[in-house]
C-alpha cells in the first residue's frame, strides 16, 4: 500500500505547484468503489453446470428390530427426496453387521440408476453401531461439512445429546452416499434441511468426471 504521508510534497521554487489532487478523479483500483461484475451470473452459472435436477435415490436401513414395513426414518427420507422432485429407485434393509452394511452400500453405489445413497441407523456408540465403520472404508472423499451442520442441526434439537450422534457422509464410486441416525426426526432433518437442499449439486460434482 502506498503511503501518501511519506511522499515529498515539497515544490522547487522554479515549479509551479501542481493542481490539487481533489479536483482529479481517483484512479487507485484500491479506492474505487466495487461495481457488479457482469459476469458475476455467467460464473455462478458455471459453478452449478454439471447440478443434476432429477436424482435416484437408494435408501438403506440399518436396523436388527425393524422391517421396510415398519420403518418411519426410511419412510421420512423417501418423503424429503420425492417432495423435491426425486425418485426413490429402491429401499432396502439389513441387520445391524458390519458385512452386511458395507456390502449394501458397495451394491447400492454400484447401480447405475443410483446417484445417491442414504442410510438410517446405526451412527450412534452401542456395540452394534457398525453403519460408520462398514462405510468409510468404502469413500474415496469424505464429506466433513456433512456432519459438522446434521450435529449443529441437532444441537437446536437435542442439546448435548448431538454428542452420541456420528453421522457422516462421503463419496462412493462416484456417488454421494450420508448415514443418518436410525430416529425418524434425525432422519427427515438430515433429509429435508441438510442433503436434499444440495443434492442435485452433489451428485453433478461427484460424477463430473464420468464419461
């Protein structure tokens, strides 16, 4: 930055004292005020030109005690998504076991029709809470945002009891995959405030490089 007060300003006698600097316009890109950029839209566009309007969504239930009969957060999740224009390509079910949990969200992310998976239960710290373990392994990117906002989310909700809370998020074989707690209102705020707003933005990042 240029100090103006460290400047010379004296005038040798056989000078004439220039003009004063107020009458002209200031010309330091520092100082001008900041106008709109025309592009400012043509660049938001481009952020959002691989966003996917219509996702196909898998749902998972983790769960030892229900069935997809009986199953209010599986049924929350599929309401958030069909509410926002998606389609639920396919509900499942397994038992709380490490195996089983990670070869339904490797089979599930493997389908072509498939964009987005979401699990519900078995994020919290009982010994049968195996859901985070059985899907880490399987990201190529973690999604930490994820987590941080479902907790803070849930902290309006809950209080300290977000501290028992482990969901987490990342991206599997190209496809964006969160595991939700196993309480059907942790799994419609997880659906309707945090995954469904972004989803279509996700899914077009995650799969931009596909051919």
């Amino acid at each position: 930055m240029v100090d103006f007060q460290s400047r010379d300003t004296r005038v040798d006698d056989d000078e004439t004292p220039a003009d004063d600097a107020s009458d002209e316009p200031d010309d330091d890109p520092l100082t001008e005020e900041s106008e709109p950029h025309e592009h400012d839209d043509e660049a938001d566009h481009d952020h959002h030109h691989h966003d996917v309007e219509r996702v196909g969504v898998a749902i998972l239930t983790v769960s030892s005690s229900r069935s997809l009969d009986d199953d209010p957060a599986g049924d929350a999740i599929a309401a958030a998504f069909e509410a926002d224009g998606h389609e639920v390509v396919t509900r499942e079910l397994v038992r709380d076991s490490y195996d089983r949990v990670q070869g339904g969200i490797d089979n599930l992310a493997g389908r072509g029709d498939v964009d987005v998976v979401v699990t519900t239960g078995g994020t919290g710290v009982t010994p049968d809470d195996v859901t985070v373990e059985a899907a880490e392994p399987l990201f190529e990117k973690e999604l930490p945002g994820f987590g941080e906002l479902f907790r803070r989310r849930s902290y309006e909700e809950i209080g300290e009891k977000v501290v028992a809370t482990r969901a987490t998020a990342g991206v599997a074989d190209g496809v964006p995959v969160f595991c939700l707690p196993g309480s059907e209102h942790a799994a419609e705020l997880g659906s309707e405030d945090v995954i469904v707003p972004e989803i279509g933005h996700l899914v077009g990042l995650a799969s931009r490089g596909d051919a």
